[in-house]
C-alpha cells in the first residue's frame, strides 16, 4: 500500500514560490482538498487539469485542480501531489463553474458532480484496472519496466491498480501508467467486466504469389476439379481486379463477403490451410466515417420554415423557445436547419436525446448532413470511446454532438444552441447515485453561463415548460399540422371488461387487436405493441395459498422472466430460480399473474404463427448494438410487429408502421402520483404517434377496463390544453409544482425502527425551521424497502418567490448533517432529491 512521502517545510524560501493547489475530489465529500506542488512542477500546473493524489491512508485518486494559491491549509499538512496527468486543462473553467452551481443546487457534493461528468477511461484512482490497448502499435519503444507491466497485463487481460503497484513499485507506478497511457498502450477501466474491444473485421487476400498471370492460370488447372474452392477464387477476383491492380489485393475484401454458407466457409478454409489465400483483421474505427452528402439540401414546407422564423424571432428576446408541435409535425427538420446556422456561424450545437434508442435512426439522419464534424456519446460507449469524444469537443474536431443526459458535461465553450428533444422525458432526471440532476434543467444554465439559446421541443410538452412558455418566461411557437399529407391515427378504444365477460379475449389480446394485427399483415403494414412491463410476469403467485414470491432485498414482488426461467427484482437486480413447487404450502399449482413484454411476445407467436416479432425493452437492449439491429431489422421490413415498453414511444419514425396497440393503460393512468394523468397523457400520444406517419392513416387500439375514463378522450381529441388547464387548476390548489419547489429528503436504514425515528427527528426539525405548509411526512414511499434498507420519505414544498433558496437549502443540508452526526443515526443515509419526478 502507499506510504506518505515525507513532508517538506511548509517555510518560505527566499529563492523560489511553494505552490498550492485546491482540488476536486471523485469523492462524497463537501470541500476542496488542498495538495502542495512539487516545485519542478510550479510552472506546468494549470487550473482544468487532472492530477493523481494520495486521499487517506492508502486511496489514490483522479483530481481536478479548481484554484492554485500560495497559502497552505490550517487543518492538516499538505501532501505532494503525485503526478501532473495533463499539459493542457481536461476541464474548462465553464464545467467548473457549472460543476460548483450543480452540488449546490441540487445539493450534493462537487466531488459527486466530477464523478459523474468524467468518463471513467480519465480517472485513475487505486479501483482502477488496467487494460491492454490492441490498438497499441508494438514498434513504439518501451522502458524495461513498461515493457514488463505491459507484458503482465496481455497475460492477464487486465489488471487491478493494486496488483500493478506491487509488480512496479509504489513510487514508480504513475510515472509508468502516465507514459503508457501516453503511448496509447493501455487503456484504464473502472470495472473488469466492461473490457475495450476494438472494431475488427477479418479479411482475405489472395497471396502475392498469384498476382502474377502464369501463377494464377497454373492455380486455375489446380482447382478445376474442385468447383467449391474454384468459385470462391472466382467471386473473389470479381471483386479485386488482382491483375490489372494488384494494390488493391494487399487491402483484400471482408470474410463475409465469401461465405455465404457452411459449404463456402468450409471451401475457404481449405483455400486458407493450402496457402492460396490468406485470413488477416484490421481494426477499424469506432465511430462510423462519413461525409456529409454534397449539395445537401434541406427542403422545409412552408409550415416549418415559419414556425423557424417564430423561433429565430423568439431568440432575440428569450434565452428559451418551447416548441410544441404534434407527432409527425416534421420538428426534426426544424432542429436541423437551426443547428446547421448555429454551426455556420462558428459557435457549438448540443442535441440532446431521452433514450438511446433514439440515437441510432437520429444519427443515421444527422450523418448525411454533417458527416464527421458530429460526435456522438452515450453510456452504451465504451470509456475510450466516451474520451474520445470529451477530446474531440476540446480540440474543436467536434462542434456538433448529439447524446444523452450525460453529454450536458462535455467540455463545450461556445456553445450556440441546445436542443433538448422531447423535453417531457423522465429520462432526463439522473435518480441514482447523486447528483440527482434533470439535464433539461441543467442545459438551460449551461446555455446562460455561455450565452447560448435553448430549443425545448415536444409533442406533449411537460406541464412545468408549457407553464413557462404560457406566462411568457419562455417564448413559444405551435405546430399542430403533420408533415406533408400524414394524418393523425385513427384511436379505438376496446373495453377489455366486455370482452372477458363476453369470453373474447384470446391470452390477454382483444379480438379487435388480433384482427387488426392480422390485416396488417396481410397488407405487409408493420405494427407497434406497447406494454410499459418488461419480463414475462409481473409475479407468480400460489393457487392455492395465495404466496407470491417477494425479493429478499425490497419490499416487492419479483418479475418472472421466461427466457432465463428466473425470478429477477428490478429495483436491485436480486435473480433466483422460479421454484416448480410453493415454497410455502408445496402446492404445484403456481401462477403467472399479469403479463409483461416477453408474455405478449410469446403469446402472440401463438395467435399469429407465421408473424415475425421483435422486443425492445431492457432485457433486449443490454449490448451496445443491440438498440441498432433491432430498429434496422425493423426498419428493413424483417420484422412484422415490435413489441416494447416505453423505448418504442420515444420519437421512432417507421414509414411502414400503421398500427399501434396499447395494453394496460388503466395501470399508467391510476399511478399514485400528481403527474400520473400527466404523464400518462403523454405516454399515450407519444406512442400513438408512431402509427400512419406518411400518405396512410393510422390506427391505434387502446385496451382498457374503463372506456368512460376522461383523460383518454383527451387522447383522443388531441386536448392537450384541456388536461392542462384541469390540471394546473388541481396543481394550484394543492400547491404542487409548478407553483412550488419540491425538495424529496429519503431517510434510509436497514431497521425499520430506526429510519422512521431519524425521519421523525429530521423532520421535527424542519417543521420548526420552515412551518407546517412547508414540511410534509415523514411517509413510506409506494415502495417502502430497496436494498434491505427500509425507506422514508419527507417533502418540502417551498414558494418559488421571496424566498432565498440557496440559503434554505444550505439549512436543510445542516439539519441532515446534525441527525446524521447523532451517535444513535451515524448510520442513518439521508438523500436529497431535488425537483423530485
């Protein structure tokens, strides 16, 4: 483990400057850490850059210096920092301030900010796991011992920061890693399990002997009698002019390009074994190489290109434009022809995305039109990709990039326009570890700190922005037509009660719906069907006792998935065998009760046989690409139908999609929540969007116990305005936002007792502090225990006028610090959620 290095006198001398540094840690603690420089280092050091340093007795650590100074601290003596890990800032001082705005709004600590905004592949620490690059060209010259670890490492696939410490010694180690990384021989991880792997593609080449023409006729008399291995030869010089440009057959075609077949691939290998041909990888990029389209134009209908003007018009007084247009309106268009003046006139564009899955039919998209100048970076990237990109943004190779909540902290510095897509989406609130931001929130200060514009676009735009935008903070532009001649579907309700009483359903499905599936078929139309519960069942349940198999962890029944035979808790990952008997009674009459994607998937494979079904959920969606073959196959027409949760809601686009069916809607709408009608509203329309979005109008099946149900009538008139008028009405009364701030405070213990007594406490204290209308619980949540810790939970409601948040929040981050330093709750956890969702 790493010993101290000895301390210096902390005296001034009268020959040179002693430098200190205050620095952000990756870590929950509140305050900056202060290190001394090394004096060979005083004149490299800069604010930005990422140090490694000793954190207690034996952690090491990734900082990032935020202030350099001369005054050493007063509570404890300065340690060296270890190593200068940049020449240049990796961080920019608008990312340091905003990381300063995050831990105080959104109460936590900076260190936590750093944590998230840095992708793992630039933080070292003693967690860490060292990589082999294949990347790494073998020429570049290594010291012995580089050579050493480097040669460890490829033996070993990979190895822990510990273990490398032991092999190369303490004091040299992040000398070593630093020049290693430098020379792009490894790459660092922060678990072994998410390993690099590059792009390769195996390729064949014929070999260099027969590209001379009496070689080659010589190998035609040799294979006359065995057609296999002659056709491959054949397709193969269909393909490289091997004769005529015998530098072409140096680069080879791709393996796959000759076996079709088991026969072909058994033919080549024996080509391969006979030295007539040669099997070689290349590793190719990560990212997809394009060039923009020449001449490229974009077309806007005359719909669209005033609605552009409105908000061009908008920027000249409001930092923020809410655009509100229909599924279909063509809003994409929009986007795309205010990035590409934003870009033109020399200043960045973000284009933020809700879900993955979005990405990949954006990206397609956006590639034609902006080619390489466009990074893109998500979380399904691996940590060299996602600095990749971070430099990229830095270096200006990147002016452009579309992504996710996590690309609000990439280092942009002239940041023009944001983008936010959907902006209604949950999925922009980060809920687990903190910082516990909404990266629709933080992209409106991101673009204040940089004078940069922000475009919120939505077809049910959330009640929060439509507010905005209604009392003028926002400006606001409409688009209630949809592009070209599409219409919007056609919604039918099937009261789901008279069918079961009548005895029509067919395992969960309608006779509307099944019927409907089946035409569409036949007219080679594709289909959506939309269950927002992935896995098989919700639970199992026993016949005869009425046991239901409960997750060990959390207060919560577990989902049965039929693929794996398993019983798996969402809420922590908790898996275990279905049991073939009640483990209570020993009854061998267990239940699936309710039906999740898989189940619907199965089920329809039963009523349509010949169908070709796709899912997209979690469980589907796990590896990289799979988000990407599972949309192409179906946009390709291999699939007929596409089962999913709310993945399939979130802005697809299908030409051949005319049919959307939606189960179990009454669970969406009767949610115990104050969004729920929201929310639900907006689920609904969003997925009902993605039927007849060309010249054929589509239909939408909406299965419910409870036709008579208010809000789906506002499905089905499009009344955006009139649930929102509804609702702002209940809203105002009950004093939810956004007439307020709401501030969750979740008490967590693994006793019950104690996590409702350090609730109880916390909240008496508030109550003093802030007053009764300001102070609500403590109550359980929905669901009162995650992770064996039982949960409570209190509300704060504060005024969004005449009140000084920052300061109130300060106090309630002291109340949580006084209960939690209390000897009977040190191991109570208490956390914050800001404008909880």
């Amino acid at each position: 483990m790493m010993t101290d290095l000895p301390q210096v006198s902390l005296l001034p001398d009268e020959n040179r400057t002693t430098l200190f540094v205050d620095v952000i840690l990756p870590v929950s603690v509140p305050n900056l850490y202060t290190y001394r420089v090394p004096l060979e280092l005083n004149e490299l050091v800069k604010v930005g850059a990422r140090i490694i340093v000793q954190f207690g007795k034996s952690r090491v650590l990734t900082a990032v210096i935020a202030k350099i100074h001369q005054t050493p601290p007063e509570k404890y003596p300065a340690k060296y920092l270890l190593e200068l890990l940049d020449e240049h800032p990796m961080v920019t001082g608008h990312q340091l301030e905003l990381f300063s705005w995050m831990a105080d709004y959104y109460m936590c600590c900076i260190g936590e900010v750093l944590n998230a905004a840095l992708p793992s592949g630039m933080k070292i620490s003693s967690e860490s796991h060292l990589q082999y690059n294949p990347d790494f060209d073998s020429s570049i010259p290594l010291s012995d011992t580089e050579h050493l670890l480097l040669e460890t490492i490829k033996k070993k696939q990979s190895l822990s920061y510990e273990e490398a410490a032991s092999l190369v010694g303490q004091k040299h180690l992040y000398k070593i890693v630093k020049s290693l990384i430098a020379k792009q021989a490894i790459i660092i991880i922060e678990e072994v399990k998410e390993k690099y792997k590059p792009k390769i593609v195996k390729k064949i080449r014929l070999l260099e002997i027969y590209e001379q023409r009496d070689n080659l006729q010589a190998l035609f008399q040799i294979l006359d009698k065995k057609p296999k291995q002659l056709n491959i030869l054949l397709k193969y010089l269909q393909l490289v002019p091997v004769l005529s440009n015998p530098v072409v057959n140096k680069e080879g075609v791709d393996k796959s390009l000759l076996t079709q077949d088991d026969a072909s691939a058994s033919s080549l290998k024996t080509l391969i074994k006979n030295k007539i041909v040669e099997e070689f990888e290349i590793i190719v990029s990560r990212f997809e190489e394009g060039s923009p389209v020449e001449n490229y134009q974009l077309k806007l209908t005359d719909t669209q290109r005033q609605a552009a003007d409105e908000i061009l018009q908008w920027f000249k007084t409001k930092d923020t434009v809410l655009l509100h247009g229909i599924t279909g309106s063509g809003k994409t268009e929009i986007y795309i022809e205010l990035i590409k003046q934003v870009l033109d006139s020399g200043s960045q564009v973000l284009y933020l995305l809700p879900e993955i899955a979005l990405t990949t039919q954006m990206v397609n998209r956006l590639r034609k039109i902006f080619g390489d100048s466009m990074g893109i970076y998500h979380s399904k990237f691996s940590d060299n990709e996602r600095v990749e990109i971070w430099k990229g943004v830095l270096n200006g190779q990147y002016s452009f990039v579309i992504g996710v909540r996590s690309a609000i902290f990439l280092p942009f510095d002239n940041l023009g326009l944001i983008v936010v897509d959907e902006e209604h989406e949950t999925s922009y609130k980060q809920h687990d570890p903190a910082p516990r931001y909404n990266a629709r929130d933080v992209a409106l200060m991101v673009a204040k700190k940089q004078y940069g514009k922000v475009l919120l676009g939505s077809a049910t735009p959330s009640f929060e922005s439509y507010y905005h935008a209604r009392t003028s903070k926002y400006g606001f532009v409409k688009l209630d037509k949809r592009f070209g001649e599409a219409q919007l579907p056609e919604i039918v309700l099937v009261d789901t009660r008279m069918e079961r009483r009548m005895k029509k359903i067919k395992n969960n499905f309608s006779t509307v719906l099944i019927e409907e599936l089946r035409q569409n078929m036949e007219n080679r139309q594709q289909s959506i069907l939309f269950q927002n519960r992935r896995g098989y069942a919700p639970y199992i349940a026993c016949e005869e006792c009425n046991w239901i198999a409960q997750c060990q962890n959390c207060a919560v029944s577990m989902t049965y998935h039929l693929h794996n035979h398993e019983l798996r808790c969402h809420y922590c990952g908790h898996t275990e065998k279905s049991p073939a008997v009640c483990p209570a009674c020993g009854s061998t009459k267990i239940l699936t009760m309710g039906y999740g994607t898989e189940k619907i998937e199965d089920e329809l494979q039963l009523l349509l046989p010949h169908s070709r079904l796709g899912r997209m959920d979690l469980d589907t969606t796990r590896k990289k690409n799979a988000y990407q073959q599972i949309i192409e196959a179906f946009e390709a027409g291999q699939t007929d139908v596409l089962i999913g949760t709310q993945m399939v809601s979130k802005g697809l686009d299908f030409e051949r999609v005319s049919l959307v069916g939606i189960f179990d809607a009454d669970r969406i709408i009767n949610f115990p929540d104050f969004r729920s009608h929201e929310r639900a509203f907006q689920l609904i329309t969003q997925v009902s969007g993605r039927a007849g979005r060309r010249d054929k109008r589509g239909k939408v099946i909406i299965q419910t116990a409870n036709a008579g149900q208010p809000l789906l009538q506002n499905v089905i008139d499009g009344n955006y305005t009139g649930l929102y008028e509804k609702e702002m009405h209940d809203r105002k009364k009950y004093n939810y936002p956004p007439f307020c701030r709401m501030i969750r405070l979740t008490v967590k213990h693994v006793q019950h007792t104690l996590a409702e007594k350090a609730a109880a406490v916390l909240a008496g204290r508030l109550l003093e502090k802030l007053g009764m209308n300001r102070v609500l619980g403590p109550e359980s949540p929905v669901v009162n225990r995650i992770r064996n810790q039982y949960l409570k939970d209190i509300i704060i409601k504060l005024e969004k006028d005449n009140i000084n948040l920052k300061a109130v929040k300060e106090m309630i981050r002291n109340e949580m610090q006084e209960v939690c330093t209390q000897k009977e709750f040190r191991q109570v956890t208490i956390v914050a959620d800001v404008d909880p969702l």
